[in-house]
C-alpha cells in the first residue's frame, strides 16, 4: 500500500474527491450585537456518547474568528426547497464587509444566535470544546446544547445543489478560466497556480477554461 506521500500526480484525479459527500448549512454565531452567518459544507457527527460534531471552517471566511472569539455557533440544515438567493445571500458576501441580517427580525435559539426556520430542516446549537488547525481551515469539535427538528423535508445536499438549485452559469465569449463551483470567471489567458477563487475560495483544480 502507498503512503500519501508517495501517490504520484498521474494516480491522484482530483475530480476522485467529487464522490465524498457534503451536505449544505447556514452557520449563525454572534458576538456582541454582530450577528453573522456563512454557508458551510462539512458538519458530521463523530461520536454518539457523549454526542460530538464536527465543524470545519475555512480562516477565510470572517464567521470563523467570530467562532474562535465567541466558541458559539448554530448549524441550521438546509432543505431541498432552498432557494439559490438563500445560498448567494450568505455564501457569496462576506459579512465583514455586510450586515447579512439588516432589516430583519430573525428568530433566536435559547443561546441568542438567529436560526431559519423557513428554509431549514433543523437546526443544531454547539458550544467549541476544542479546535484543530488544518493551516486553511478549523475545525471545531463541538456539543450540541439544544437542537430541534423543524420539517421533514429531505435535507440539501452537495450534489442536489449542484444539479437542481445553482444556475448554470453563462460566460461572456472571452479568454478566461470559470469555476465549476460557484460560476466566478478569472480572465486571463493563463491562470496562476496558486490562484484562489475570490468567492467560494476554491482552488485551480475547480478551474476549467472558457
């Protein structure tokens, strides 16, 4: 058996880690009188006694240091029924830059933080115990404190979000590269190797030219 570090480029296809499966939730924290939430793709149970969830955030993403700040977060899980407008709301702006939740009233769990119950399935509220960083991202082993089922709706995921709900992008005819992600269009005949996407923070491998 190979070591990971032995795995050559022509062995590892990238496009191979399009079959894990994700699901797709609006992360709410708060800290202060800043509400905040950004969309997340990695939450999973790990262990049942005491129950455990996982949290992984990207450092980008300004959520991240209100979590680290504050060790308080709401996982709210999406339904099928979403819209795309809820996905572009809180997963294409960055709440450092915009009030995600002006002038609204939203409704709160017993720990403060906003819920949504009108596009969600449930929702889960965790307190950090620990957190391990993995140089992009953190992820945050948590434990539930409250959580509630509000629909039985069929719950997003990755792939359902890909085929039926993300609009199919449409590129202007010009030289350039397009994410498969999220439709942003870097223009440039070539596309540098380090070159992050500025909206879903993806990486080259999610780049295909136009």
């Amino acid at each position: 058996m190979n070591n990971a570090d032995d795995i050559t480029n022509e062995e590892f296809d990238t496009k191979s880690l399009y079959q894990i499966g994700y699901g797709l939730y609006v992360l709410t924290t708060r800290d202060g009188d800043k509400d905040n939430g950004c969309i997340v793709n990695t939450v999973m149970q790990v262990t049942s006694t005491p129950p455990l969830i996982a949290v992984v955030v990207s450092k980008q993403n300004y959520t991240c240091g209100l979590i680290q700040k504050t060790g308080k977060l709401n996982i709210n899980s999406l339904s099928e029924a979403t819209p795309f407008e809820v996905f572009k709301h809180f997963g294409y702006q960055s709440g450092k830059d915009t009030d995600k939740f002006a002038g609204c009233s939203p409704e709160r769990s017993a720990n403060g933080l906003i819920i949504l119950p009108k596009h969600t399935v449930g929702y889960l509220s965790l307190e950090v115990e620990r957190e391990l960083d993995f140089g992009t991202h953190i992820q945050f082993m948590c434990t539930p404190v409250e959580g509630k089922l509000l629909s039985d709706e069929e719950t997003v995921s990755y792939t359902y979000y890909q085929n039926n709900i993300k609009p199919e992008p449409q590129p202007e005819k010009k030289s350039g590269f397009i994410c498969r992600i999220c439709g942003y269009v870097y223009e440039g005949s070539t596309l540098p190797d380090d070159y992050i996407c500025p909206i879903c923070k993806h990486g080259v491998a999610d780049f295909e030219p136009i």
